[in-house]
C-alpha cells in the first residue's frame, strides 16, 4: 500500500517536470519560464523535506502523508483547472506548490520503514522503499503518452488529480494496516 502511494507522488511530480514545456507552453508561458519552473520545484522540494520531517517529528506518519498528498490534491487540481481556463498563473503557482509533495517522499519514505521494520535492517528497507522513483517514472511516462493521445494536457493533468485521490485514500487503509503508531 505504501508503494501505491509513494508512486503517485512521484508520478504526479515527474509527470509535471518531465512536460513542463509542452504543459507551459499550452497555457501561454514561454519555454524559458518553464524550465525556470523546474527549478523553483526543485527550491520547494528541498524546503518542504525540512518542514515534513520536522512536522513528522512532532505527530505522526498519518499526518505527514495527509499534508502531502492534500497538498498535491490541491495542486493536480490546480494545474487540471489552469488547463482548462489557459490560465498561465495558476499553472505556475500550482506547479511550484506541487514542489512540495515531490520533497516529502524521501522522508516519508524514511519515517514508514523506521516505523514497520526493524533498525537492522533499514539501510535495504530504504532502499526498497526508493524503488517507487522507478514506478513513479513509469505511470509518468504512461500518463503523458496516454493522455495526449485520449485528450492532450488537460486528459493527462485531469488524470493526475483523480490519482492523488487515490492516494488519499490509500493513506487511510496504509496506515491503519501499518500500526497504531501510524494514526
């Protein structure tokens, strides 16, 4: 359950890094700004691992995915409606925020296997945990080529945000399943 999630983020993601010119392009920024765009992610991304680690310290595993997947609700949505009204601004804003979820992986990834196996064995459990950057690629790869094909940018945008709902779901049967601790 946990690789369901920790897959979507980063396909939500990748997906955006990986088209930030065609998605900008679509909404009317100009190719320089959306590989500037990549890099304020980047900047987000960064930060938020500080901020996620230090609000996992202080509550729970629950919490932290909640934050993270509710941020990228918000954002997918965002970026899903910025297609749709070709609003440049929102999509920049959205994509940016989105940053955030991208950086919470590693230490959400880090504070499930702490929790659900032993200290022993963590350096390979973190390992295994990380393997959802390949998946994540993957569902990237399938959501952009699918959705252009079925619908272009909003189709693949659209997508994304019906995936981070199942990830919040997910969330709720991961985390009863893992422990008490989790909740």
């Amino acid at each position: 359950l946990y690789c369901i999630w920790g897959t979507v983020m980063i396909a939500l993601n990748t997906t955006i890094m990986g088209d930030a010119r065609a998605g900008a392009e679509a909404v009317g920024i100009d190719p320089t700004t959306a590989t500037v765009l990549v890099g304020l992610m980047s900047l987000i991304s960064g930060i938020s691992r500080v901020i996620v680690g230090a609000i996992y310290d202080r509550s729970s595993l629950r919490t932290v995915m909640l934050l993270s997947t509710g941020v990228g609700l918000l954002a997918a949505s965002g970026l899903a409606i910025a297609f749709v009204l070709k609003a440049a601004e929102l999509y920049l804003v959205a994509a940016v925020v989105l940053g955030f979820t991208f950086g919470s992986v590693p230490v959400i990834a880090s504070a499930f296997v702490r929790q659900a196996y032993p200290a022993r064995d963590f350096p390979r459990n973190l390992a295994l945990a990380n393997l959802n950057i390949a998946s994540g690629a993957v569902v990237s790869a399938l959501i952009i080529n699918i959705g252009r094909a079925w619908g272009g940018d909003g189709a693949i945008y659209a997508t994304l945000a019906v995936l981070v709902l199942i990830a919040l779901l997910d969330i709720f049967v991961f985390t009863r399943r893992l422990s008490p601790q989790a909740s």
